[in-house]
C-alpha cells in the first residue's frame, strides 16, 4: 500500500486527547460519500454531485468518509485500515475527515499503483483540500479533490497523446494509405511491363 497521508488540524491534538463518545473506528464503506453524522450539511448533495461526476468521465473513484472523530487514531492508518476493509483499488482514492466544532483532522489514501502522480496530488490536496477543510468548508473539500482529481487526469492524458500523437485509428489509415500506393504502383508497373512487351 502506498503511504497514507496525515494532516492534523489546528486543535486536532486537543480533540483526540479529550475524546469523544461519537468515535468511529475503522470501517467498511459501501457507498462514496459515507456520512452518517451529517457533517456534510447542506452541501451534502454537491459533493455526491462531484464524485459522481468524476467517476463518470474519468473512471475514478473518490470515496469520502467523514465522521466526528478518529479516536486518537493516525488520519493516514485509519484511512488506510478503511480502504483496506472497503476492497478499494488502484483507481480509487479516500479521503477520511473527522470533523469537530473547532478542530478537524484528515488522511488520505491511495494505492501504490495510483494512476496519478504522487506528488501533485499531494500538491492539490494541499493547496485545495486543506484550506477549505481549515474553513469548515467539508463539502467543498469533497467537491474540490474532485476537481483537482479530473484535472490531474486530464493532464496525465494530455502528456499521453503528446508522447504518442498518432492515435490507432490514425496508424490504420497511415498503414491503408501506403498499402493502396504500393498496389497503385505495382499494377502500373505490370501494365507498362506488358506495354513494352507489346
């Protein structure tokens, strides 16, 4: 498994040392937006909007789970047990955030063999997830990791066509086309042949 990520939040220290009645341990999630402590609010339906969305055009999968506290637990290991429990693959990445009134905590996970380089993930998780997650922003969070997610697609698909600009379709026609000038070619070759004999 690739390195869960941690990020704990202003006063996440505080919250994981006091407790909390309403931690969840790991579990086994079987939905994309897992939320049972409603932490989402009102922005529940555009975040579920978001990974629909993802999944759709770019066949990957981001699970979020958001629940009011880790327990004590590492982010990164809760998440990883999650996805671990969950089944998730190479083409899925979750984001597990425990949420209290004025702390929050995050990890994220993807697998080794994660289509999508690393580093500017992390960058995106960093630039776009953490500030919103600060703000108590959660959906956005949600929404913007979807984002961040088609746009590393569409740029890891974008380097693809440039190392290798010529796409099937265009090999066959190249191939078809050199195939009926060879023929053109030698049918003329023969019919001069038979000219000459003549």
């Amino acid at each position: 498994m690739r390195r869960p990520v941690t990020v704990l939040g202003a006063l996440a220290l505080v919250l994981a040392g006091a407790g909390t009645a309403s931690a969840e341990p790991p579990l086994e999630v079987t939905e994309q937006i897992t939320d049972a402590a409603g932490l989402l609010g009102t922005g529940a339906p555009a975040a579920e909007q978001a990974v629909a969305d993802l999944a759709a055009e770019d066949d990957l999968d981001l699970y979020a789970v958001l629940v009011p506290s880790f327990d004590g637990a590492d982010p990164g290991e809760w998440a990883q047990d999650t996805a671990r429990q969950s089944g998730l693959d190479e083409t899925d990445v979750l984001l597990a955030v425990a949420a209290g009134e004025s702390a929050y905590e995050y990890g994220y996970w993807v697998a080794d063999d994660f289509p999508l380089s690393e580093v500017d993930l992390d960058r995106a998780v960093t630039a776009e997830v953490e500030p919103r997650l600060a703000a108590g922003d959660r959906s956005g969070a949600v929404v913007a990791l979807a984002s961040q997610l088609q746009d590393l697609a569409a740029t890891e698909e974008e380097a693809a066509q440039q190392e290798a600009p010529w796409s099937a379709s265009t090999i066959i026609l190249i191939i078809g086309g050199v195939a009926v000038v060879l023929l053109a070619a030698h049918l003329l070759s023969r019919r001069r042949s038979s000219t000459t004999r003549s």
